[in-house]
C-alpha cells in the first residue's frame, strides 16, 4: 500500500522504549498553534525553501515548468500560490535552500529501511515508531506498516494525537505493543481554539484503547500561557486515573523548533514562547505523580 | 573505589608530581630532571651513558656495547623510593634517554658537539653507534624513482614509510613462570641448542647483560629500600621499607611467589622496556592474585594491583587490555577486570588508557561498567571486538589459540602479546594522494612538471567510470610496491640497530631462533599499514561515478577545473559535490559499496607484500593527527572538501557526513573489510553526556555497542560531547554533523538546529 511520509530518522532515542526508527508520516487533522513539526500538517508534498542558504545559481529557474523560480537583480523570488511541490527545483538546488518535504512510498519500502536497525531493536527491545503529523490521517497505511512490522517481529509505537476513526484505531491496535498517546488541552472549546478542533473524539478513543487492553503512556505537551496551568495538570492525572490502558505520563517541553519550519514552509507562524522552567516542570510532575498514581516523567 | 589511606597518598602525591608534564605520551615522565641530580647541561653530553660505553669499548661488538649501555643507563638512575609507595622504581631522567629505539641511538649525533674529540674521532664514534641511519631508505627511495622524482614525491606527502618507534608487548607471562634467574637459564638453553657462530653468540651474551642487569638494579633497590628502613623512625613507614627491600631482593632472581612480588617484577620490565605496553593485564596476573585473595600477602591484593596501575598511571604506559576470551574460546572476564576498571574510573584521567575485548558472550555488567565509565565523562575504555579481530587474525596466519589472546597495544594496534613485532606500525599511507595523482595523470601535487607516478591518463579523457578507477588503481598499486618496500628498508634499520633489544630475550621466538626482536625473532612478524583517506577517497569515487559519469551533471573539464582552482568560482559544483551524492556512514549502500572497494583494493593490494621480518602486511587505520596532517597536503577533492581540510577520522565518516544517526553510521562502517584491518581499525563516536545520562539510555548505548561488536564492528572509541565541541559545531556546523542533543522530548543533530536552539542547548552546560 501506497502513502505519503516526511521523514525516516533512525536511532531515536525518545519515541517509544529501545532504539527505534520513526516514521513520519504526512497530513493531521488538528493544527496546534505550537505544532513542532508543522511540514506533517499537509498531506501533499510541500516545498521548503529557507532564502539564506541560497547562493543565487539559478538552477532552480530552468528546471521549473511553471516558471516559479525568478531572478531579479540576483535576488531569488519563490512564487509559492502557482507552485505544485513537484519537487524538480529542490531536484536542482544543490545548496539545500530549496527541499521537499514528503514523498509518496509503500509499506515494503518502509520496512525495509526500518529492518535496517532490526539487531539493534533486539538488542535493545526497540522497533518502529509511526509518527507524524498524525499516523491515522492515513489510517490504512498505518495499519498495513504495524501489521508488517510485527510479521517481521519488531515492536511497534504508533504516537497519536487520538484524532482516529475509532475502528481503525481499533484495527491498529492489534498490531501496536505501545501508544503514545496525546493529551494536549483541557476543555472543549480550549480545543477547538488551540487545536483546531472537537476534542471528543481523542476522549472517547482512550475507552477504545482501554477495551483493546493496549499500553498508552500519556503524552502531554506543556506550553507555557496556553496550558501550563494547575487545571490542566489536574485533568491530565483525573484522565490517567480513569483509564486503565494508560500505563505512564509524559511531559514534554514546548520547543522553538517549529518556528523555522514554517517559516520555510511560508505557513502561519506558529505559537512563540519561551520553554517551560525546569522547576515548573518538575512542579507539575510531582503532583500528576501524586495524583494520578502513575509514573510521570519528563523524558 | 575507596583507595585504602596507604594508597591514597601515594595517588596525591602521583598528582603533585604530575602537574608539570602535561604530555605523557612523551614518556619522558620522570620525577627528576638533569638540575634536580646536580647535573648542569654541559654535564648532559659527558654524562650519557651511551656515548661513554661506546667510547670507552671501542672493541666490543656493537650488540654488547649497546646492552651494556642499556643497564649502564638505568644504572645510573639514582634510586628513588617515594613515601607510602609499594612498588618502585621511577623512568630515567632526560639526561640518560640516549636511547636506541628505531633509528639506532637517539641523539647518537651528540657526539659531534664534543670539544673533547677530534672530529675523525666523533666521526668514527658517530658511525659505531648509528650503523644504519635514515639515508639508508632515502638511497632506496633515489634507486627506484631518481633523484628528482623521489623528491616530489616526499614533497606531496602521499606517505611515511618505515614506520614509528615500534610498539610491542613484552611475554610478562613467561617471566613470571621463571623469574629472572629462570630466563637465564632460558637463554642459556636456547644459546646451546642455537650458538651458530659469533653474531648469535653475541646476542645471547647481549640477552644475559640485560637480564642480569635488571636483577642488579633490583639489588640496588633492595639495598636502598633497607638503607631507609634502618634510618626511618616512622614505625609504619618503616616497615613499607623493609617490605619493599625483601621483595626486590626476591624478584631480584627468583621467580614470584606472591602477587606483590609479581606486580615488581612486571613493573621492573615494563620500565626497562620503557613503560611501552602492558598487555592482558587481567590474565596473567590472575593466577597471582587468586592466591593472594585465598593465602594472604604482604600487602593486599587491592594494593598491589593499584600499585601497578598508579605506576602505569603516572609513566604513560600505552594500553592495558582486558577480558575478552580464554585460549578455549570462553569468557575471560574476572574480577581483576572489574578491579582495574575500577581504580581507572577513580583515577579518572586521560591515562592509564585502557581497552576492553568483548565478544558475544560477554558478560552484559561488563559492558555496563564500560558505559558507566564513559558516562562520567571518560573516553576510556576503548571497546575492541573479539568476533572481527581473531577470525581476521587467523586468516593472516595466526594459530587460534593465540588468536584468541590478542591484545591492543599502542595507541589502537593489534598483535599476540609477547609474540610479536608487528612493526606497530611500519607506515601511514595517505590513499587521497593517489586519488589525486590519478586525477592529473600522474604528476607531482607539489611539482606538476615532475611525472612521480605512471601516466594514466588525462582525467577528461576517461569515458567510464571504470577506466578512470582502474587509472587509480594502477597509481595504488605502483605506489604500494614502493611504500612497502621503503617500509622494509626502514625495518632493516631497526633489524641493524639491534632496536629495543630489551624486549628480545623477554619476546617468544628470539631466545629460540637466536635472532633479535627486529629482525624476525618473534614467532608473529606481519606488518601494519596506517590507512589515511578512506572516507575522502571513497565519497569522491561516488561523486564522480554519479555526477560527472552516471548523470552527467558536472562534466569533466569543469570538475578538473574547480578542484584545481580549490572550488574558487565553482560553489555551486562544489555543493552539487557535497549535497548531491551520497556519503559514507549513512546506511547508503550506493556510497558504503565504494567505500568497501576502495579499502579492497587497498588491502589486498598491501597483502601481496611481506614484511623484512616475515609475515604479510595487514590494514590498520587509527590515526591520530595523520588524518589532519594528510588533510593539510591533499588539494581539494570531489567530495567537495577544500584543500587542505581534515580527512576524517581513523575508520569513519567524513567529519559531518554522517547524518542519519548513529546505527546508519556503525551499519556503514560494519559493512567494511574489518576483518582484514586487524594491524587495529578505529571508530571514533561522539555521544554527548546527556545521551549516557540515565540508567535507561545506558542500557540503549550498551545495546548499540553490543551489536557493532557482534555484527561485523571491530574497535570503538566513545566520546562524549562537551561544550567545546558544541561550539565549535556552531562555527563549523560541516564538522560536527556526530552531535547528537536533547531538545524538548527527542533527539537531534546539533548542527540541525537554528542558533538559538544551539544557544539553548549550550546553555544547560553552564
């Protein structure tokens, strides 16, 4: 089966247990102000384009068909609306400036730039990771890579933002040893204002992941003035009390790194901010900890 | 550990002494200095115990002179007994380290700066004490390639032939089974089965001087020990005096009982054998130290095994090897292992330096251990494997059995402890230089009207790739005829000067063939070869294969063009070189399976030569600075590396290049010819502190390290990032594509991110 991913990083260290490789995959149905990789927001190829690596050669002029590329005075212009991400400029650019972010491939051609790491999963009870942008998004696909990398007895994570179909989700849980399950605001309206859409979904898929007796650990994005606030620590343990498929939480710090991204990718600016304060942090650990029950960490 | 108080002083005072010498690996790291002993500088010459033998026996055979200079300059070392120690004996002060090494004696051409001879004299001395000096490969260089030529070609700087001082480690085992009076004995068999005429007649007399020598000078020390225990009023210090002088007596001519009295006589040759390498330290003194543990010693056996070590510690020894596998093919691992670890993270230095063998059946706290050392910071141990380097030995020729009790001596080599000269190494070979003949058909880098090496062709007429890889291999093969055989001559130096004589009675194989240890004595005698240039070489193959041949997106005027005008004008040739082929160390089979033929050729080629000694020559590449050094005389190259840069290093990636992580890169390397590098092949892996942080990312490490060392890795040495290196990744981002950081919940190059990321990142070091 066919689908569409960004990026295949190897030796990850923080997505799942062991050594894993993770796949990104494209397109998500929720857009985050504080998204942290927001070139897995659409699910077509786009084209990245960062100005200050370009070294005005022109290469990229004469290999777009649509003549987006001009040069004026050695200054590089980048019509992006009449641009199709066929991917022929970043062909061309030998510098970097210009890249494309997604390709389409098949399950095979995953898996077996996945398998490539297979004596360090055992060694180190590692596997593939299903990332995204939002795994179920491509809900199929993402089933069929699980399905083959368990045939092939690596373990699977699949990190979700819960936003799924809940059949499908289902489905996949057959085949995934862990999630990494989001939970990113408190508050419907929050949501849709933060996130870009109804949370209920997400709340109602952990039932289903409790019914399939799956392994959740909780991941939960802390993003200062916008959910660092002792409520959301509270729902976050009250949630991880009520469902038993969620073995432990994790917080994970609001980055800068997003910003850059969308910037190449001509997309609204994302959120900015300042990190969370470690103490904060630890602050906020300690009480989920005593609250909810369950471990807690910041990874 | 927690030292006990005894050696907790002596670890002070080893600090106090070492601040002043920053650079051990001078191995000058003698507690006196000529002024310290009253001796003025113009004393230095008169006083050199090796000019004095030679001017003073001008009849004696060179080999006699020379041992009896040898013991006439520890001699003349005054005996040094520092408080609390319990082991003694101190490297000699400057003024007596006329020593005979390679290049027969350094410093022999003192003479010449003697007012008090003649110059005939000076002349005549001079030649006495350096029978064969350096010309005698400068001659064989002029033979084979004319004056004018061989000029150029040392001018381009493609490589050193003949090789360094010359690493080997000395058969501890067999002197501890006989004691000094036994290896006399020894050699006394050997020279009634072996005496064929004078020259070996004299050699087992040279083997005698020596022997007895080492057991005069623990006589010397026996007496002062016990000059100071008479005079000492400290009842406790006292009693270590005494201690210390019954047991040089002892070891003086009997073979060790005890394993305080085996750690002095170890420690007596590895001085006299001028702290060079230590060996399989856990093995051989095990059976000494069991016995301790179950009857007691003078000392405890936690002393005197940290004895040793703070000896090695404060002297610079090269390498201490630990575990690995027994002669059966088990485990090796014991609790000497743990205990050395042990005192070295206490010591927590850049020496002693130490390697761990591991092998698939490694006991996995080992291992642990390991990463917990270079958790706290340490880049010791190094990790080596046993399922690369012993089936890689014996594909050379090595019986099995010693296959499995090899050791890592030196800086990274590889040989059978106490049975080898593997020349350690006989020379570096810079493959880049011929990359870059092959690309001028021939000519001189230095000189372009000099034709150096065959003409093969003007590059812009290749019209495959094919041909123009066959034009490099010619130039591989007519130089590599040339390298070795100037590296056999630089041998036949070492063989004339009797060099590191030392180490012949006490290596197997000189005492039972009669000849030295530089002249084939050993029972194994293969060469090393120093490879420079791997990655440089192979990522511009690929590039030319695919951009100039395959593609056709460069052609071939221009890319002779901008490497010759070092990229200036051609930038975006030179980015279409380094972002549009793919590079060694990224899992890329396009790019590994060049980097594989490359180092075939190479070694193969080198295999088809033998070593002065006896033995074929075998692969290496651990490079220190060679790969900065080579880098500075390579002009730029395909790979779209300016001139004179780096070109990486020892056995891995091209600074930066690696960009898929850590496992792409090990899988990369994995896929080379280790097993055919076994002169000792080298990874360097930069792990930044965070990443050994945990318990759990620990383990994860362990499980990388596991499976490099069981899936086709052969050695690996962990760095951890510091804050420097972050720094400088900032200015040179191409250099540091290996800095693996933490940022929010995952992990990512360093170089990857935006400043201010960097900046962040940084700052969590303050």
């Amino acid at each position: 089966m066919r689908g569409i991913i960004f990026n295949i990083q190897r030796f990850s260290l923080f997505d799942g247990p062991g050594i894993r490789t993770v796949v990104f995959m494209k397109g998500c149905p929720l857009h985050c102000t504080w998204c942290h990789n927001p070139e897995g927001i659409s699910p077509e190829p786009e084209i990245m384009y960062e100005p200050t690596m370009c070294i005005g050669c022109g290469e990229c002029a004469g290999a777009c068909a649509k003549g987006m590329h001009i040069f004026q005075g050695g200054m590089h212009g980048y019509m992006r609306k009449g641009c199709t991400a066929c991917g022929s400029c970043a062909e061309s650019c030998c510098s970097g400036a210009l890249s494309l972010s997604g390709y389409y491939t098949d399950t095979e051609q995953v898996l077996d730039e996945v398998m490539k790491d297979a004596p360090v999963f055992a060694e180190s009870g590692g596997g593939i990771t299903l990332s995204g942008g939002e795994p179920f998004y491509q809900a199929d696909f993402t089933t069929e890579l699980a399905a083959s990398a368990k045939a092939r007895g690596i373990s699977v994570c699949i990190e979700t933002s819960g936003m799924a179909d809940p059949r499908k989700l289902s489905e996949a849980a057959a085949y995934t040893d862990f999630f990494y399950y989001d939970y990113k605001v408190t508050g419907e309206e929050e949501h849709k204002r933060l996130c870009g859409a109804s949370q209920k979904t997400i709340l109602d898929n952990l039932s289903v992941l409790d019914d399939n007796g799956s392994r959740v650990t909780l991941t939960c994005p802390i993003v200062p003035g916008l959910n660092d606030c002792k409520e959301h620590m509270r729902a976050i343990s009250h949630i991880a009390r009520m469902h038993s498929c969620i073995r432990d939480i994790q917080l994970k710090p609001y980055h800068r790194l997003g910003l850059s991204k969308a910037k190449k990718l001509g997309t609204e600016p994302g959120y900015d901010t300042e990190p969370p304060e470690v103490e904060t942090l630890e602050a906020f650990r300690d009480s989920i900890r005593s609250c909810s029950g369950k471990p807690c960490e910041i990874p | 550990m927690n030292f006990t108080d005894r050696m907790e002083r002596v670890k002070e005072d080893i600090l106090t002494r070492l601040k002043p010498y920053a650079l051990r690996e001078d191995t000058h790291t003698c507690p006196l200095d000529a002024a310290s002993v009253g001796i003025c500088a113009d004393d230095v010459i008169k006083k050199d115990p090796f000019t004095n033998e030679f001017r003073e026996n001008p009849d004696a055979p060179y080999v006699i002179n020379l041992a009896n200079a040898i013991v006439r300059s520890w001699k003349e070392v005054p005996v040094v007994i520092f408080r609390n120690e319990a082991i003694v004996g101190i490297t000699r002060p400057e003024y007596t380290v006329h020593e005979h090494f390679s290049w027969g004696i350094q410093g022999a051409e003192s003479v010449f700066d003697d007012h008090d001879i003649n110059r005939d004299e000076a002349e005549k001395l001079f030649r006495r004490m350096s029978p064969f000096t350096w010309d005698h490969v400068t001659n064989e260089g002029i033979r084979l390639l004319g004056e004018r030529r061989y000029e150029a070609l040392c001018n381009d700087n493609m490589f050193s032939a003949g090789g360094y001082q010359g690493h080997t480690v000395p058969d501890y085992g067999t002197l501890l089974c006989n004691g000094l009076d036994g290896m006399l004995k020894l050699t006394d068999k050997w020279a009634g089965v072996n005496a064929r005429g004078n020259d070996t007649c004299d050699l087992y007399e040279a083997c005698r001087i020596i022997i007895r020598g080492m057991s005069e000078w623990l006589t010397m020390y026996a007496a002062e020990a016990e000059r100071l225990a008479a005079s000492e009023t400290d009842a406790v210090q006292k009693r270590f005096y005494a201690e210390i002088a019954e047991n040089c007596a002892y070891v003086a001519h009997n073979k060790p009982k005890t394993l305080y009295q085996a750690v002095q006589l170890v420690w007596t040759l590895s001085l006299w054998d001028w702290v060079d390498c230590m060996g399989r330290m856990d093995q051989y003194l095990y059976g000494f130290y069991e016995r301790a543990v179950r009857d007691g010693d003078v000392i405890s056996p936690e002393e005197s095994i940290t004895s040793i070590i703070f000896k090695i510690w404060e002297n610079g020894s090269h390498n201490v090897t630990l575990s690995g596998m027994l002669e059966n093919g088990s485990d090796a691992t014991n609790e000497l292992t743990y205990l050395m670890l042990q005192i070295l993270r206490s010591i927590h230095d850049t020496h002693p330096r130490m390697t761990v063998r591991l092998h698939k059946n490694s006991p996995p706290e080992l291992l642990d251990l390991v990463i917990s050392l270079w958790s706290e910071g340490m880049s010791d141990p190094t990790v080596v494997s046993d399922e690369t380097v012993i089936p890689g030995l014996i594909k050379i020729g090595v019986d099995p059995k010693d296959a499995r009790n090899y050791t890592v001596l030196g800086c990274q080599e590889i040989e059978i402890p106490g049975m080898s000269n593997t020349g350690c190494e006989d020379g570096i070979f810079n493959i880049a230089k011929v990359l870059e003949y092959a690309f001028h058909n021939g000519k001189s880098t230095s000189d372009p009207d000099v034709q150096v090496g065959p003409a093969t062709g003007e590059f812009t007429d290749f019209k495959t790739f094919d041909e123009f890889y066959t034009a490099f291999r010619i130039q591989l093969e007519y130089f590599t005829k040339i390298f070795c055989t100037l590296c056999n001559k630089g041998q036949e130096i070492r063989a004339a000067n009797f060099a590191k004589l030392v180490k012949t009675p006490f290596t197997a194989g000189c005492l039972e063939k009669g000849m030295p240890h530089d002249a084939g004595g050993p029972v194994y005698n293969y060469g090393v070869v120093e490879t420079a240039g791997l990655a440089a070489v192979s990522d511009s193959l690929t590039a030319v294969k695919k951009l100039v041949f395959d593609e056709q997106r460069i052609s071939s005027e221009t890319l002779m063009a901008a490497i010759d005008a070092d990229f200036d004008g051609y930038e975006k040739e030179r980015l279409m070189l380094l972002n549009k082929s793919p590079k060694f160390g990224n899992d890329d089979d396009e790019a590994d399976s060049m980097a594989v033929k490359v180092l075939n050729t190479f070694w193969d080629e080198i295999a088809k030569y033998r070593s002065v000694r006896g033995g074929v020559f075998t692969g290496a590449c651990s490079l220190l600075y060679s790969g900065i050094y080579y880098g500075k005389h390579t002009g730029a190259l395909p790979d779209g590396r300016f001139k004179g840069e780096p070109l990486g290093n020892s056995i891995g990636p091209r600074p930066g290049a690696d960009k898929s992580g850590v496992t792409a890169m090990l899988n990369s390397v994995q896929k080379l010819p280790l097993q055919k590098g076994v002169g000792g092949t080298t990874l360097n892996v930069v792990l930044t502190t965070k990443m050994l942080s945990t318990p759990a990312l620990r383990k994860k490490t362990a499980a990388v390290i596991r499976s490099y060392i069981v899936n086709g890795g052969q050695m690996a040495q962990i760095t951890t990032a510091n804050l420097e290196d972050l720094a400088d990744a900032q200015c040179h981002p191409e250099r540091h594509g290996d800095l693996i950081v933490r940022i929010g919940g995952f992990s990512i190059q360093f170089v990857q991110l935006d400043k201010e990321a960097q900046d962040e990142i940084m700052s969590r070091y303050s």
